[in-house]
C-alpha cells in the first residue's frame, strides 16, 4: 500500500494528463491510480469494467522490461481484467 501511495504521488507528465481525463468519473465510470491487484499496482484500473490502462514510457521497451510486462499481462489477464498500454 505505501509503494502504490508513493506511486500516486510520483506520477509522469503523460501519467497526470491522462488522469485529468479519468478522475471523477468523467466517463461514466470510476478509474483508479496505482491499484494494487496481486503482486502489482496498475496504473489506471476500472475495477467495474475490469479494465486496467498502463502507460508504457522509454523503459518499457528495455531489457526484460518486455518479458515482465508479458507476464503481467496474463496476470491480469487471468485476473479477469482488459489491459490497454499507452506508449
């Protein structure tokens, strides 16, 4: 809970601009920040759509970081949950 705390604190530039289009229910629907589901923390997550928008940045295509994503995916995926990424 303090990691996903710090992280919502801590936000990116594309982070906080898509957040101003998600808070409040702006679109019909509640959005939360750096959700904790299992062993991870989405950066957007809409538990009643079960839906879970990550923004990639430059490291996201780096090292494992493809690999871990993958797995995180069908996490979340198994979690019953929609995953979109924003490069």
């Amino acid at each position: 809970v303090y990691a996903a705390r710090h992280l919502r604190r801590e936000m990116s530039l594309p982070e906080v601009l898509l957040w101003k289009q998600l808070r409040g229910k702006q679109l019909g629907m509640k959005f939360r920040r750096q959700h904790p589901i299992g062993p991870y923390k989405a950066d957007f997550c809409c538990l009643e759509a079960r839906l879970v928008v990550e923004v990639d940045g430059e490291a996201h295509s780096r090292g494992d970081s493809p690999q871990r994503d993958a797995a995180r995916d069908r996490y979340l995926g198994q979690q019953g949950f929609a995953v979109i990424r924003i490069a």
